[in-house]
C-alpha cells in the first residue's frame, strides 16, 4: 500500500438538519434522498458514558487464552471459520432467535477443527431493551444453550442504554468483561473480554470490536480515546485479515436509520492515520441483511450489515430498504457515494454469517433461517477478498 490511502469519495460529515420552528409544515425527522446511505446527524445525539475504566494495556484478547485447543487447531489447519450476526435478544419472544442458534449449531462438529466454526462473534443488541443483568438467562444463555462454541460480542446500543435499576452496561460487562470466567448458566461461563471496546487476536486474523454508544459515535468528542485507541490498533495488527466491528454500520439502505456519518468518519479517520484498510467492516443495528462494496485505494471492501439474528421475530419487524416511488431497489445498487455499491440484501428473512480466513482468502457467506421454516443449508449470499501479504 501506498503511504496515502486514496478514498474515491471521501464522504464528509453531514450536517444535522434545522430544527423545525413554530409555524414550519415539517415537523420530525428528515428522509434521506433516495440511494443515500449516510444518514442526517441528530441534533441531540444520546451519550452515555462507559462507567467503567479501561485495564492498562492494550485490550487484546487472543484467542488462546479462552481455547488453546480451538487456538492450535486454527493454527495447524491454516484456516478459521466463525459465525457472526447481531441483533438477537428475545424480548419478543425467542423463536426466530432460536431458529437461527439451531442452524449456527448445525455447521458446528468440533469448534475449530475441520472447518467447524470455531466461536461465534455477536455484533450487539445481546438483550433488549435496556441490556439489564436479569434479562441475561431467556434472552442469551437458554436460545444458546446448545451453540457448543465460545461466544464473544461487541455491546450495542440497548446493551447500553441504561435502565433504571443499574448502571450503562452492567449486563454486558458482567457477561462479558468478566475478570476471570464463572458459570453464568448450566450452559455457558462469563466471557473474559478485556473492555467494551477490545481487541481479538487469533492466528490467522485480528478482529477489533467498537462500542458505538446509543447514537452511533465511538467518543463524546471528536478523535476521542476510542478513536486513538482505534487507529493504534490497527497500525499494530500483523499484516494477517484485519476485520473491524461495530454496532452502528457506517452505510445502510434500510428506510429507519440508515449509515450513521460519525461511525464513517472515525472509522475514516483511523484509516488515514493507521495508513492500514480493514478486510472486512461488519456492523448490525438494522435488522436486515446489507452487503456493500466500498472502493478504497485499489481495493474493494466489503461493508456488510447483519441485523436479523432474531430480534425481528416476524416479516413486519424486518427492516425494510429504500424505494423508488415504490420501485425496489435493482442490484446491483450504485448509491449517492461515488465508491459504494450496494451488491446484496435480504429485508424478509433472519440470518447469520459464516466467515472463513486462510492466509490469502476471507470469504463471507450469509445463511437465511426463513420464518417459514424452509432453511436449506446453502447460502444466501457469499463474497471472498483476497488478502494483501
């Protein structure tokens, strides 16, 4: 790579639209112009400090130090797969959820050897509404019962939107920025994640995991600690497949929030400054399959959206995308960002990822569980990057 990254449309921030006044004929929040993928920045964007402070170090978690087993097995074979999708608490009920944990379960013989995923990587919303300890047991530990690999996660926003009993994010770092494991359920340990935003090592790819608050932004300020902690992360990850989390997805399509303008920027920002572009940027919050590519220096990257992980337990909760005067979207998609194409959706069915890495290859492939029960094994929708050396 050249010392520059060349982005072929730096996409700036957006400015927040004017607040209606007395007398406007508009009142409540803007659209977006057909095939835009950045959303209008809030006026008032909801932040909610992390009331907890960050061990000393570098908050990375290899994967060894939670399976040496799975580590050496992904070692030795030269190649990891894992699942990934967000999204999934079961406030609703926890049937489309379930569906998805059993076809998660059903690719799984051995975690990490043989092709076998070997840890599922959830992209937030673990429980809703309000991620309160409580609602840990039905929500997460009884649909994953029988999932027979370790689970990680980046926390989303109802994971730290606060509820009234306890403190931003109790949930989520009792679950999973444990000091040191405990049985959580009859089924599952706590996880040992070193804060809620982390970093994950593994041999064959670093994976870092953001926390975007409740209104999509990594800090308060701009280039807060998050965003430096961020670009020193990637300027440190081996030049193995870099693969970056977060909540929020910096684009997106889908007709209620669309991209989130500061999770691009920061995420932006780092690129330029670490001079090092991720593999692959995986994101939840809508609830719906995205798959975008993104032309950066001379590369193609992939932005994929994976939001059905079984919160929307039903076709109406799904998240639907844009249209045209009713006229759905036609694939591929050239958006209003001169470098990103939309290349692949799916608005009616829940879903999860299977993610395979090797030395030269990261291939993403998204499996539907349909709501009719009709899940065939094959997958939906499947895009491979080849890796720089």
């Amino acid at each position: 790579m050249s010392d520059k990254v060349k982005f072929h449309h730096r996409q700036k921030p957006v400015p927040a639209p004017v607040p209606p006044t007395l007398g406007s004929h508009r009142i409540g929040k803007q659209h977006r112009p057909f095939g835009d993928p950045v959303a209008f920045l809030k006026s008032t964007p909801k932040f909610e400090s992390i009331p907890f402070e960050a061990p000393q170090g570098n908050l990375v978690l290899a994967l060894s130090a939670i399976s040496k087993a799975v580590n050496d097995a992904i070692d030795a074979a030269g190649k990891m797969v894992f699942h990934s999708v967000g999204d999934t608490g079961g406030v609703n009920g926890t049937e489309a959820e379930d569906a998805v944990a059993n076809e998660m379960e059903q690719q799984i013989k051995n975690p990490g050897v043989e092709g076998s995923p070997a840890f599922f990587y959830h992209l937030g919303d673990v429980v809703y509404f309000n991620g309160i300890s409580t609602d840990y047991p039905n929500q997460f530990y009884e649909p994953y019962q029988y999932y027979p690999a370790e689970i990680l996660a980046i926390a989303g926003n109802h994971d730290g939107d606060p509820p009234s009993t306890e403190p931003s994010l109790t949930g989520f770092r009792l679950n999973f920025c444990d000091t040191q494991r405990h049985p959580a359920s009859p089924y599952k340990k706590t996880m040992i994640q070193p804060y809620v935003y982390w970093s994950m090592d593994t041999p064959l790819a670093r994976i870092i995991g953001l926390y975007s608050n409740i209104d999509g932004s990594l800090d308060k300020e701009d280039k807060g600690p998050q965003e430096q902690w961020l670009v020193a992360s990637m300027k440190a990850a081996a030049r193995n497949c870099l693969i970056v989390a977060v909540h929020h997805a910096p684009y997106s399509l889908d007709e209620v929030h669309g991209g989130y303008p500061k999770i691009l920027e920061s995420l932006d920002n780092a690129i330029e400054e670490s001079r090092r572009i991720p593999d692959l940027v995986l994101s939840g919050h809508v609830h719906n399959y995205q798959r975008f590519s993104r032309k950066i220096s001379d590369r193609e990257i992939p932005y994929v959206i994976a939001g059905a992980g079984g919160y929307a337990n039903n076709l109406k909760a799904m998240h639907k995308m844009q249209t045209d005067n009713g006229r759905q979207i036609a694939l591929p998609f050239q958006t209003t960002q001169s470098d990103v194409m939309l290349q692949k959706f799916n608005q009616s069915d829940p879903g999860f990822l299977k993610l395979t890495v090797t030395k030269t290859l990261l291939t993403v492939e998204y499996y539907v569980v349909p709501f009719d029960g009709s899940a065939d094994g094959n997958p939906f929708d499947s895009v491979t990057v080849r890796l720089r050396p």
